[in-house]
C-alpha cells in the first residue's frame, strides 16, 4: 500500500496553480489521479517492468488494460489522502510497481509544469548568456585598445604624467636660473657653468620626450619604445575611445551580476511551484494473497466434488439399467475397446 500526498503550490499557471497544503488546502487530488491513469505513465510501467512478458500479453493496450485492472488508485474525500494498490503474482514485483507509480507521478508533473516562474528563468537564463558573452566581448576589445596604445587607466596616467611634467619642469627653471648665475660669476668656459648647462639640456629633452615626443605606440603611429605609455599630448585623444570602453564594460559587469541573482532566485522560486509528492507509508512486502480465497477455494471444491460424485452416481445407475443386447451399449463399449486399444498401442510404440 502507497499513500501519496500533494505537496504545496503556488498559485502560478499550470500545474503549480493546482498544488495544494496537506493540511485545509486545495486538493488536486483528481487530477493526481487521472495522471495516474494517463498512457504516459501506463507506457512507462509497463516498458520498466516488462509486463507485456508478465502478462502474455501481444498488444501494449491489452496489457493497459490488464494492468488498469490490477491497480487501485483512490482519493479520501476529506484529507485529500491518494492510495495506490497494486496486484500482482510476485509479491516484491507488486512493491516496486506501487513504489514506481510515485516516480513516474513526480518525473510527469515536473516535465509538464509550465508555470511563470518557469518561463521567467528561462528568459534569465538565455538573457545570461547573452549579456555574458557580450562582457567577454567588450572585456576583449577593452584589452586590445590598452595593449595597442598603452592605456592603462587614462585619468590616472594623465595626474601621473602631469605632476612629472610639473616637476621637471620645476627643476627645469631652477637649473636655468642656477645657470644663468654661473654664467654671470665665471663665463662660459668655467667647468660649473658647462655641468649646469648639460643638466638644463638633459632636463629639457626630457620634458620634450614626455609632452611632445608621441613616443607611446597609437594607431598608425611608432615612437620610442622605451616608454611603454603613451604621450601626454596623446591622452586627450585616447580619453573618450578608453572611457567609452572603459564604461561599456562596468555596465555588462553590472548586468551581468544582477542577471546572476534574479537567475538564482528564480530556480529557487521554480522549485517551490513545482507540486510535488511525498509518500506518506512507502510500499511495503505483502504479507498474505489478496485473492483467491481460500475459503471460497474449499467451499467451491467441496460443491464441485459432490455434484461430480451425484453425475457418476446417476450415469452409472443409467449405465447398469440399460440391456445388454441394446444396440447403443454396444457401440458404445465397442468404441470404448477401440480407444483403449488405440491408447495401448501408441504406449507400446513409444516405450
């Protein structure tokens, strides 16, 4: 014996708008039942259990039919209780079927539920991929345009570069300054004034390397590849194409990280408007036969033997009443003679 109970739903189409709570819910078990019932799950018993074989039986609907009549599926009126009963002539094979009706419920209301949460996770889940592998594709072409132009962070390489600017330059007029007091003191052939102004020459090629010189790699162009960034008089131009990249990519990123929660919420939301049921009493061995009787076995034989026992009685009685030169007793043990004689023959034969 099998009970089964419906589990709680939601109130979403489909299937999941019929599950119901065990206790003062909404019962679905009628429709339970007649998914019981269905060819689906008549189909997949008797492929699992071979009872066309079981049941010698030709034809698949013949053996529905067969085992329709073998099964017993009833609902409590009040607790909204589903029993199963299954006969069969193997005892463990009668346990495994009521226990497979359960399965075969359950795999059939999850591969039919249709319900808005179902629809909505899938609408989720293609849009993931979706805005997945856009994110793959920006975070692509954002790598390609850094790599090509040596544009790290523009806004950063920009404060960068323009405080080292700021303080070359700095340097710059203090050794001019220096410089031009050398010059005024000792001339220009004196050994301090030619090491301040091979210091003001270094400090100005310097600056003109890191303002002027286009010295980064930017499309169509080559410069120095000693410095791997890019010019300052580049980054201007580098700024809008880097940002745009820059916030193509934190938007997929946002997308994509909010796509990832609603995508978990909706499987659990899936889930739970799934019905399901649970087993109340799993199927257990059968301890004793359901039928035949045996009372009705001994009262059937005895009736049977008695009335066999009155119909020799009385042929006898007929048999012994009738004169021996009657014609019809003589066929009749003339034909006995001969099948008995034929009887004896075919046993000598084969012995």
């Amino acid at each position: 014996m099998l009970a089964a109970l419906v589990g709680r739903g939601q109130a979403a189409g489909g299937l999941s708008s019929l599950a119901g709570n065990l206790f003062g819910g909404r019962s679905n078990g009628a429709l339970f039942i007649d998914l019981l019932h269905s060819g689906t799950i008549s189909g997949h018993m008797i492929d699992r259990f071979q009872l066309q074989h079981v049941y010698s039986k030709r034809y698949v609907e013949d053996t529905a039919k067969k085992l329709a009549r073998k099964t017993s599926i009833s609902e409590d009126a009040k607790s909204g209780v589903i029993t199963i009963a299954v006969e069969d002539s193997e005892r463990g094979r009668a346990r495994d079927m009521a226990q497979a009706y359960v399965d075969e419920l359950n795999a059939l209301v999850a591969k039919v539920n249709t319900s808005s949460a179902r629809r909505e996770r899938e609408f989720i889940e293609q849009r993931l991929q979706a805005v997945g592998i856009e994110l793959q594709q920006a975070q692509l072409e954002m790598s390609q345009f850094s790599t090509k132009n040596a544009a790290i962070d523009i806004k950063e390489q920009t404060r960068a570069m323009v405080d080292a600017d700021a303080k070359i330059q700095g340097q710059l007029i203090a050794s001019e300054s220096e410089l031009d007091s050398l010059e005024q003191i000792y001339g220009d052939q004196n050994a301090r004034v030619r090491a301040a102004e091979a210091r003001v020459g270094v400090l100005r090629r310097e600056l003109t390397r890191e303002s002027e010189g286009g010295t980064a790699p930017s499309s169509g162009q080559t410069g120095d590849s000693n410095l791997p960034y890019p010019a300052l008089r580049q980054l201007p131009s580098l700024a809008v194409p880097w940002a745009n990249l820059y916030r193509r990519v934190r938007i997929e990123e946002t997308v994509y990280e909010m796509l990832s929660a609603e995508y978990e919420t909706a499987r659990i939301e899936e889930a739970k408007s799934i019905p399901t049921v649970s087993v109340i009493d799993p199927a257990g061995w059968p301890e004793k036969k359901s039928s035949p009787h045996r009372l009705i076995l001994v009262v059937a034989s005895t009736l049977l033997a008695l009335a066999g026992a009155c119909l020799f009685l009385l042929a006898q009685r007929s048999w012994l009443g009738i004169d021996g030169t009657d014609t019809r007793k003589l066929l009749a043990q003339e034909l006995v003679a001969s099948v008995s004689g034929a009887f004896t023959k075919l046993s000598r034969g084969r012995r």
